[in-house]
C-alpha cells in the first residue's frame, strides 16, 4: 500500500511573530479534523507565544463521518487491530514531522505531541517510537496500543501526560489506568489526570494542566 501523505490542515503561526522555536502537533480524534483540533491552540499561545501549532487533518477520510478523517478504519477496540491500525498511520505522521522539523530547522527536543482519542493513539505511538525523544507527548481520552512489539527495545521515552474524564462513554476510562501502568512499565515518567464528570472531551482543567506539561518540557530542566 501507497505511503499516505499529509497534505493539508489547520495551523496557528506563533503569537510572537517570531519564526517558530517549537511545534506542537496536534492529532485530532477518529471523524474530526484538524479544524476542530486547532481550537486548542488559543488556550495555549498565550503562554507558548513562540511555538507553531499544527493540526493536520487524517490522510484517510471517515466513511463514518463524511466531513471528518480518521487515521485508520475504527472497526473495534481489540488490541490486535488497534496496534496493526496505530502502525498503519504512523509513517504518514513520521513524514510529515520529519519535513516540518527540517523546514524550521528544528528537533524533537522542540516537539511537542498532543493527540485526542484516536489521535493520542497515535501520539503515544509515535512518541514511543522516533530515534529521539520527543519533548512530551500528551494524551487525551485515547489509549495506548501495540506495546508488546517493545519489549526489550531501546526506546524514545518522552514525559507523557494523560488526562481522562470519568463520564468518557466512548473510550472507558480503565484506558488511562492501563495505559499509565504499561507506560510506567517501560520505564516512561508519565503523569495522569482524572477529569471527573468529564465525558469525551477536554475540560478547562485538562486543557490548563495540557499547556504547563508542554511549557515546562519546552523549558527543559531548571
């Protein structure tokens, strides 16, 4: 099968009006865009004012969902298909981290992965998994798949941040307890927040303590 390519999307140049010295990359949820993701940018700039916000839409539209895009056909939640689906998007999102790095002479270490449902899938996938670490990785309401194929691998280990509300009726909350415990098992510092109430969706807290992980990572060690 043809590499699918990013093509298109949605962004936010930095608030500075400076060149970008950082890119947070946001990963929208299975049927929405990069249009609905990039509303998180605003909440953010103000405290990121030099980084670049992107927000590119799924290569593969949603059959589902005619106006929205997926990463990969959502069929089911088995282990099995979530990991073989996460490693079928992956190379498109590498390419396109790989050419936006390059055009504003960046590295990971200036790199930030923000994913929602399906999209922090695909976060932690990719964080997990580039020859460098990534700045931080943060995961809401999502999963973390295809972990076996890890063990006994060197592995990018990124601070990781994720956040889940109790009233998810989408993707349960057990998803965040399991994939913090495997996370920890792998030897990755990870965070979690517990959104009580919160359905699938990020609240102002969420996307509050989102920001400062980012931030602080941004400013590395103090």
């Amino acid at each position: 099968m043809p590499l699918s390519k990013i093509v298109n999307g949605a962004s936010l140049k930095p608030r500075s009006g400076a060149s970008p010295k950082q890119i947070v990359l946001l990963l929208h949820g299975f049927g929405s865009s990069g249009t609905d993701m990039i509303s998180l940018a605003p909440h953010w700039q103000d405290t990121l004012p030099d980084a670049l916000f992107l927000a590119p839409h799924a290569p593969q539209r949603c059959g589902m969902m005619a106006a929205g895009y997926q990463w990969w056909e959502l069929s089911g939640l088995a282990p099995s298909a979530l990991a073989a689906g996460a490693a079928s998007a992956a190379p498109a999102i590498d390419a396109f981290i790989d050419r936006k790095l390059k055009q504003y002479g960046l590295t990971e270490e200036d790199l930030a992965l923000v994913g929602f449902s399906q999209g922090t899938m695909m976060a932690l996938h990719i964080g997990l998994r580039r020859p460098r670490a990534v700045a931080a990785v943060v995961g809401y309401s999502g999963m973390l798949t295809g972990t076996t194929e890890l063990a006994g691998k060197e592995l990018a280990k990124p601070p990781v941040l994720l956040v889940h509300g109790t009233a998810d009726p989408v993707v349960p909350i057990a998803a965040l307890h399991l994939a913090e415990s495997e996370l920890e098992r792998l030897g990755v510092n990870v965070t979690s927040h517990v959104s009580y109430g919160v359905a699938h969706s990020v609240d102002p807290v969420g996307l509050r303590l989102g920001r400062d992980f980012v931030a602080e990572a941004f400013a590395g060690p103090t």
